[in-house]
C-alpha cells in the first residue's frame, strides 16, 4: 500500500476520508503487468474530484507511482482512493486542505467461469438508494448503501442484488452497472439521481455506438426489465456477466452478451 507515495498502510485519524467518507475511489484490474483501461479511471477520479472540488494530485504523479506498483504486483485489484485531506473537527472543509491518495493492492477475486458463460442469479435489494443529483455518478466514499445492500445476499446462489432508489426506478446493482437487451436497443438506467458511473459502462456505450446499435439512457423499471431479452451487469473487475435469473424471471440466450463481452475483452 502507498500512502501520498510512500509505503505505509497508516492514516491520520483526522483524514476527512475516514471521517466523513470525504473522497473518491476507482478500482482498477492488474493483468501480466498492465492496468487495464487505467487511462480511463484516472480521467473518471479526476472528474469526481473536480465534482467534489477536492484537488487530486497530477495524472503524472499518479502513473508514475501505478507503474511502480506494477512492477512488484502485475496481477490483481488495484484501488486508487483520494480524499480531502486532514482537517480539523467539523463538516466544512478547510480551505488549505492537502488531499490524501492511495494505493491499494489486493489479489482479484475468482469467479466462477460459468457466471460468465452461463449467467448469474440475482435478487432485487429491499434496500433503496436515496436521491442526491449532486453526487449522482460519482464513485465517492459514501457507500454505506451498497454496504447493506450487499448484506442482503447472503445465499450463494445470489451473485449480485439490484438497488431501486425511492421512486421503485432501477439504478444499479450493488458493485455493477445494468443494462437490458430489448428490440435491438440497448438500455440501462439513466445516473443523475444517484448510483456510480463506472467505466465499463462507458466502454459498453462507446462499443454501441461503434457498432451503431441503438442505446437509450432513461428511467428504468422494474416491470420493463422482467421484459428484456437479455440482461447483463458490468464493471471493471468481472469485466461483463449475464443474468440467467433475477427473481422467477430467468434468460437463457446470451448470444448477444457473449459477443458483446469478447469484444470489449479483445480490446483489453
């Protein structure tokens, strides 16, 4: 682990990051030495960081310290947090705050091979994922929500749940963006209430407009997504798993997703 470029795993308690959650993070998957798509999760920090008005250090700096991680860690997660800085007790920021960044490595997990191949099953969440527009998107520190919605699937049959937000509206799954295959369009639900934009998101939009299939980003419901012909969850460190099944409803043609997924897959 970095700490501000240096080996450590120790932080001041008054780290406005373990406060107050006052931060961002991205994760990132390490393979044979290279960090995938990293070019992309440091534009996504940086934008949250601007979002939330914290100073995020230099993309320079930034790469410079992940090749050195790869050099002694090629494989694995590979998590970069920024927070605020140390401040003094209080919510309001200080003015002259120093930011923190760090770097966290740890093994990837090892999933089943057939949630790829074969889909997963997945529940819908009670929990539900309170409305702020001014955070919507961001990958922020607050992630209290998915913390007890995660909670919920303790069955080894569940792989994933999926979070409404207050109005019933389909957001995300709990560590995964969602989309839904219906008419030939491609649909997943619009961000700008809550939920996490991740950048396998991005990378399935800009493969779809590529490919010049149609891509719609609204409100989705529950009711409509029983209706697609296929559904797929997405991020950064499982790369794309179909679902077989959420609820009594379950999918078994997953032609589309498996090419969807080999594709972004070749492109690395």
């Amino acid at each position: 682990m970095l700490i501000n470029g240096l080996s450590s795993d120790l932080i001041s308690i008054r780290d406005r990051g373990l406060l107050y959650g006052d931060g961002v993070f991205r994760t990132l998957l390490a393979r044979n030495g290279i960090a995938l798509q990293r070019q992309l999760h440091l534009e996504k920090i940086r934008n949250d960081c601007v979002r939330l008005g914290i100073v995020c250090p230099a993309s320079s700096l930034l790469l410079a310290e992940l090749d050195g991680i790869l050099t002694s860690h090629p494989n694995g997660i590979i998590k970069l947090i920024v927070t605020r800085g140390q401040g003094s007790r209080g919510y309001a920021p200080p003015h002259d705050a120093q930011p923190t960044h760090i770097w966290d490595v740890s093994t990837a997990p090892e999933y089943p091979p057939e949630w790829s191949r074969s889909g997963v099953r997945v529940r819908v969440c009670d929990i539900r994922l309170s409305e702020q527009p001014r955070l919507a998107g961001i990958k922020h520190l607050n992630r209290l929500e998915n913390v007890l919605a995660a909670a919920e699937c303790t069955d080894s049959e569940i792989s994933e749940g999926l979070l409404l937000d207050t109005q019933s509206r389909v957001i995300e799954g709990t560590r995964s963006n969602l989309f839904l295959l219906r008419d030939g369009c491609l649909i997943t639900p619009k961000l700008d209430r809550c939920g996490v934009a991740g950048v396998q998101r991005d990378r399935v939009l800009a493969y779809a407009q590529e490919q010049g299939i149609a891509v719609q980003i609204r409100d989705v419901m529950l009711a409509e997504v029983y209706l697609a012909e296929a559904l797929f969850l997405v991020n950064s460190v499982i790369g794309v798993w179909p679902v077989r099944a959420l609820n009594e409803r379950s999918w078994s043609d997953f032609s589309f997703v498996s090419r969807l997924a080999a594709a972004l897959e070749q492109r690395g």
